[in-house]
C-alpha cells in the first residue's frame, strides 16, 4: 500500500522509500525505513501531515506515492 492510501490518525510502517532523494532528505530528518509514523492530518490534494517521534512534518502529494507503507498494530 503507498502512503497517499492511508487515512489521518492512521498508524503505518515505512516499508520502502522508492525515490533515492527523498529517501536521503528523510534521513536527514530523523526518517527510515522500519519506522512507524502516524498520518496526523491529511489536506485533501494537497500535503500529509506525519507525525514520527515528537517532530512533524510535511510531504507533497508528489512524494506521497513513492512511499510504500503497510498497516502498524502495537
């Protein structure tokens, strides 16, 4: 499943990040693959709002279909 699939409060693991970009730029952030984020808010065509620790960020929907993510249950 990408991440442009999921919905907000939405808890998800980031399986494979496909674009070698931005894969680098989340890593500068303090953002792999293996880690859990949660969708804190979606604006409707426009950015996700992830939550990842304490710190939130934003991603255009651009980058949202290079994120492949699956469900995440304690």
């Amino acid at each position: 499943m990408l991440l442009s699939d999921t919905t907000s409060s939405e808890k998800v693991k980031l399986v494979e990040i496909k674009d070698k970009a931005l894969k680098i730029h989340l890593l500068k952030l303090g953002i792999q693959e293996g880690d859990v984020v949660t969708v804190s808010h979606r604006v409707s065509h426009g950015p996700f709002i992830l939550q990842h620790l304490s710190q939130e960020i934003a991603l255009g929907s651009k980058n949202l279909s290079q994120i492949e993510v699956r469900h995440y249950s304690n």
